[in-house]
C-alpha cells in the first residue's frame, strides 16, 4: 500500500473553530482532492486540500491572506514529502532504508535518514528502551504469522530468535555510515518516520510565509501559527464516541493504538510491540501525547504505550512542555497534569 498502512492510528478526529472537519471517507482515494477556497472575515483566505502520501490521506487546511501562497506552499510540502518517502520506505527495493536493512550497513548515509536515526537513538535511551525502532524483526515475525480470522500461533523459540535481533544501542551510527553490530538486525521507522516527515513538511509551509496550518496525517497532527485547533480522540471502539478534547495552538498530538492492526481475532497480539518481551501491551487501549513535533509525539505515544498506563503517563509528565493522555484497557481515562481544559502551546 505504500510507506505506512492507510489505517495506523486513523481514530484522532479533528475540527477547526471554523467548521473544518477532518474525517475523510475511504472511498476518496484520488491523489489530490480539493475542498475549496473560503475568504474568512478577517480578510484571509481558508485553504482546504487532501493529498494520498506515506499511504494515508494527509490533509492540508491554511489560513492565508494571500490564496496563491497558500496553494504553492502546499504543493512544495507535498513534493518534500515525496522526497523523504523515497528515503525512508522499507517496503520500497532501492530506498536507503531498505538497504540499510539488507546490507546490515550503510554508507554515506543521507542527512535526512542519518538524522532520523540518531533521533531514534535518542528517544530509544530517553524511553529506556521503550521506543525501540530496531524491533523490526519481531514485527516481521507476528505478521508473518497473521491469523485475521482465528488464533495465532507464536512459536516461543522463533520469537525469542527475533527478540535477540533486537536492541536498538546496537545501531552503530558514524558519520554519514550506519551499521548494525549484529547480523539479521533490521530498523522500522513506522512510529516515529511519518512524523518526521510531516514535520518537514510543517517547515516547508513556515518557510513559505503561511500564517496558520494544520497538517492531519491520518492522525498525526501538526498546527502552527495564531489559529486555535479543536482536537476530539475518538473512542478506539468506534462507537463514534470522542473520551477527551483539547485545543492547540501550536505543536502536535499522536495517537498509538494496537486494534488497528491486530494479528489475530483476540486483538491481543498486534503491531505495537513490547522490545523486552516481544509480546504486544494490553494494559492500554490508546496513547495520545502532544508535543512540540510530530516526530516526537509519534514515539513517546508508542513507548507510553509500551509502559503502560501508570508508567507512561508518569514518564510523560516528568517531561515539560509534552502532555499524555491514555485510554486504558478498561475504558478509564488517565492523563496528565496539564492535560484537560488548557490551550496546548509547545
């Protein structure tokens, strides 16, 4: 399907204070789709355009005095979205990470891809180990081993072959090279790389002059400039429920949530993955942390995730300017302290 499933974490919903709505029906599956041009009272112009990437629909609304800013900017952040892809889709033969992946070695790495990596070095030990994007193997493994319809059956001495491939200190990082330190290892940038792409993105439309923004990556959101953001996290049991709301200003929010993408029909072994055990936590039904990235959200929702309500949202709060908040397996809200009724500006 492309770089990421079009259905990872696609339950944030969100709407602007101006009526925007960002929920997309599947069945719109053009390149581009354009919703409109409105002129606001305030003499500004309100930008609405989807574009397909990174295997989701990404949805651009801009808030501009000048229109054919507005539409060039989002052109520009688009092709530099395309531009990454090629870059970090393991799926793809020939892209850096692919090779990365199948050489076990990389020389004269990009930037961009040197860049990701030694941020997920960096959050991998800020998580302790939480985050891991080296857990790749294991992924493999249980999807592999997919059982959509009935029970899947983890063989326990093949999965502990797989965990042994996994440790994220043993990406060697020098220079423009990367190196794994052990053969069979391989990276996945799938809870962090979408972020960063979007992040980019972000930067392409500041660069332009664009004055308000929100990119919605199929639940990975950014916002910048002087527009308040109305963000509802819908209930993960689809029942059309929204268990909390806050506003934004500026930064983003992500969501992780293993039902979207569960292995087997117990929903208990799915694609967010434990690096210790190699097991999928269950303790949590969905992570939501906003941050100052994308990038960042994206992974401190995963390892929240992986720690469990009680851990995660303490880790969360030990952090200044991130907020947590955790739906648990229970369907009991727990967030941080700085979570509920306040205006979110990293």
């Amino acid at each position: 399907m492309g770089f990421w499933d079009m259905t990872r974490r696609s339950f944030l919903r969100m709407s602007g204070v101006l009526g925007f709505g960002a929920v997309l029906s599947p069945a719109a599956a053009s390149a581009e789709i354009a919703f409109g041009n409105v002129q606001e009272k305030d003499g500004r112009y309100k930008l609405s355009q989807t574009r397909f990437t990174m295997g989701t629909f990404v949805q651009f609304t801009l808030y501009d005095s000048s229109l054919d800013r507005a539409q060039q900017a989002v052109g520009r952040a688009v092709e530099e979205m395309h531009r990454l892809c090629e870059i970090f889709d393991r799926h793809k033969d020939g892209t850096e990470l692919s090779h990365l992946n199948s050489a076990g070695v990389l020389r004269g790495a990009s930037p961009e891809l040197g860049a990701l990596a030694q941020e997920a070095g960096r959050i991998y030990g800020q998580t302790g180990g939480a985050f891991d994007a080296s857990v790749l193997p294991v992924v493999s493994y249980l999807s592999s081993h997919a059982a959509p319809s009935g029970r899947m059956h983890v063989d326990r001495k093949e999965l502990a072959e797989a965990l042994s491939l996994v440790d994220g200190s043993a990406v060697q990082i020098k220079g423009r090279d990367i190196q794994f330190a052990k053969s069979g290892m391989a990276l996945t940038f799938d809870g962090i790389g979408k972020g960063y792409i979007v992040d980019r993105a972000a930067d392409v439309l500041q660069r332009e002059g664009v004055e308000s923004f929100m990119i919605n990556a199929g639940g990975d959101i950014r916002v910048e400039g002087d527009h308040v953001w109305h963000i509802a996290v819908e209930d993960p049991h689809g029942q059309g429920k929204f268990p909390t709301e806050l506003a934004l200003k500026s930064g983003a929010i992500a969501t992780s949530g293993g039902y979207e993408q569960a292995y087997d029909e117990t929903g208990k072994i799915h694609h967010v993955v434990n690096p210790s055990s190699g097991l999928s936590p269950v303790q949590a039904l969905s992570v939501s942390v906003c941050a100052p990235t994308v990038m960042e959200a994206d992974a401190l929702a995963t390892a929240s995730f992986v720690m469990g309500p009680k851990r995660g949202t303490n880790f969360v709060n030990s952090l200044a300017g991130r907020e947590g908040f955790i739906l648990t397996g229970e369907d009991v809200p727990v967030q941080t302290s700085g979570w509920s009724g306040k205006t979110f500006r990293s």
